[in-house]
C-alpha cells in the first residue's frame, strides 16, 4: 500500500511545472499500488509502469531542460541518477512472469520511495539554490 497520501509543502521546488509533474508521478504511481493491491496482477502492473516509465521520461526531459537554462551546477550527476532510475524499471520489464509477481511491491515500494527522497534531496535544493524568492 501506499504511503502517500498527499503531498506535502517540503516537496515544492518553487517552479509550478515541476511540482505538476512530481504530483502526476504520485498519482501514477498511486494508480500502480491500488491496481496491485487488489489484484497482484503483474500483467496489469506493468502497464501501469509503462505509463509511468513514459510520464517519468517527459518528466526527466522537462526537468533536466529547466535546470540547464538556469545554469545548473553538477547537472551531469542529475542526469545519472535519471538514467539509472529508468534503468532499474526496465530491467523490472525484462524479468520473466514470476519474478515480477514476486517482487512487485518491492518495486513499488523502492519507486515511491526513490520519487520521495530524490524530490528531498535532489531536485527541490537544486530548484531552490538557482531561483531565488
Ligand atoms: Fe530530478
Ligand atoms: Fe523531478
């Protein structure tokens, strides 16, 4: 289950854009978990994470595009936790059948949990840092 039920103000980065676009990832995922929840069907899971794995590139592009028209120190390292996030989905898509119903609330867990700390730690200092009130 869940453990987001609704957004908090730590996670606003001060750009309206961005913040739609962590709230639409919430919502994705959200969708995945009550998806799960009834029916651990890692069919279904999975496309759900498609959509996910496509809004969180639209996400990433936009994202990325921000932060390099305001200048972004260590924008490279940004990238990478990007490229290995997107990663990690898609060897999730490459298990075979029951490997993915066994791990998938692992997987959701670890992507919620990815999406929470990385909006902490990693985009809302780096929003906050460039553009000041
Ligand atoms: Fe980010
Ligand atoms: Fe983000």
């Amino acid at each position: 289950m869940s453990n987001i039920n609704q957004w908090q103000p730590e996670w606003s980065s001060g750009i309206q854009i961005i913040d739609d676009d962590h709230k639409k990832l919430f919502h994705i995922i959200k969708k995945c978990w009550d998806s799960w929840d009834n029916r651990h069907d890692s069919n279904q899971l999975s496309i759900l994470l498609d959509e996910l794995i496509d809004y969180v590139n639209t996400h990433f592009a936009r994202e990325e595009q921000h932060l390099e028209q305001l200048g972004a120190p260590k924008l490279q390292d940004h990238r990478y936790l990007h490229a290995d996030l997107k990663n990690q989905v898609v060897a999730y898509y490459n298990m075979d059948q029951a490997d993915k119903e066994a791990i998938g609330t692992d997987v959701l867990v670890f992507l919620e949990n990815w999406l929470v700390n990385h909006i902490l730690k990693v985009d809302v200092p780096s929003f906050k840092e460039l553009v000041k009130p």
